[in-house]
C-alpha cells in the first residue's frame, strides 16, 4: 500500500472577524484490489466580531476503510480480493463557546453532522459470530447531534460531560 496526504491552511481577518480555511487531500493506493482512494478534505472556522470566545465551523471531507480480511469472506468462506473500500462523505457543522464557571475555564462545544455512507458491506450477527457478506451491496447513512461541556468541574481535574443523539439506516 502507498499512502500521501497533502494539507495546508490560510488565515485571514477583517475589520471584524477571523477565519481560518484548512484543506487537504489523502491519496491511498490499495495493491490487493488495485484501488486508488482520492480523499479531499475541507474546513472553515469563523470566529464573529471582536470575540474570542465564540467559534464557528463547517466541514466536509470524503474518507475510506479499506476492507479487513474478515469482510472480504463472504459466508461461504471464499476471499472476494476485488472487494471495494467502504465510502463516507462526512458533513459537519458545530461551534465552539469558551466561558468560566467557579473561576474555571469550560468549552462548549456542539456539532451536528450527516454522512451519507457508500459500498457498504453488510454483516448479519449469530449469536457472537459477525457473518460478513463479502460485497460492496449496501449503502446508507448516519445523522446526528454531539453536545459536549469540557473543563474542570473538579478543580485540576479535566473532565467532560457528553450528550450525544444518532440515527443510522442502511439498505
């Protein structure tokens, strides 16, 4: 396998706010199926008006997994070499607001995404076994809601608070 990854960022501001926009892309080529994965990566982070404490982002980005040798076993135990590396185009959007609470640092943090998700390989579970089906014959996607308070509830103890919310389909 041979693997590159190329990324750069630019930072500009006007007379009231600051951005940031950092892209890249990650080549992969896949000896065993001859597969050449080509993933762009994209963000943009804006942080409004005079503050420092709010920031706000978008991103996108196309990723693979190549496939593990258990997913290329169809459940007749034949090896499917050709199998196809599973796809997910991410979109994500959230912000960041910084803030003290009992003279503490915390982050707020709150992100809201969609990845639609192609060639897919799809299992069936026996009991403990994960029968895999050894093609790229489904696709699907996953949504969701991250909501996350990070700092120190207790003094010089970094801790976090999660709340999270996801919807995934497959066909």
């Amino acid at each position: 396998n041979f693997t590159t990854f190329l990324q750069d960022t630019w930072q500009f501001k006007d007379a009231v706010n600051f951005y940031s926009i950092t892209g890249g892309i990650r080549t992969t080529f896949l000896e065993l199926n001859r597969e050449l994965l080509l993933s762009p990566r994209f963000s943009f982070t804006m942080n409004p008006g005079r503050k420092k404490d709010i920031r706000l982002k978008i991103s996108s980005g196309i990723y693979y997994q190549p496939p593990f040798y258990k997913e290329m076993r169809n459940p007749e135990g034949q090896l499917n070499k050709s199998l196809n590396s599973q796809k997910s185009t991410h979109w994500v959007a959230g912000g960041d607001y910084l803030f003290s609470a009992w003279e503490r640092p915390f982050r707020f943090s709150a992100e809201i995404y969609y990845k639609d998700l192609q060639n897919l390989v799809p299992y069936k579970i026996d009991n403990v076994n994960l029968k895999y089906a050894g093609e790229n014959m489904a696709k699907g996607y996953a949504m969701g809601l991250d909501l996350k308070i990070h700092g120190e509830f207790v003094k010089s103890a970094e801790s976090w608070l999660s709340v999270s919310l996801m919807r995934t389909r497959e066909n």
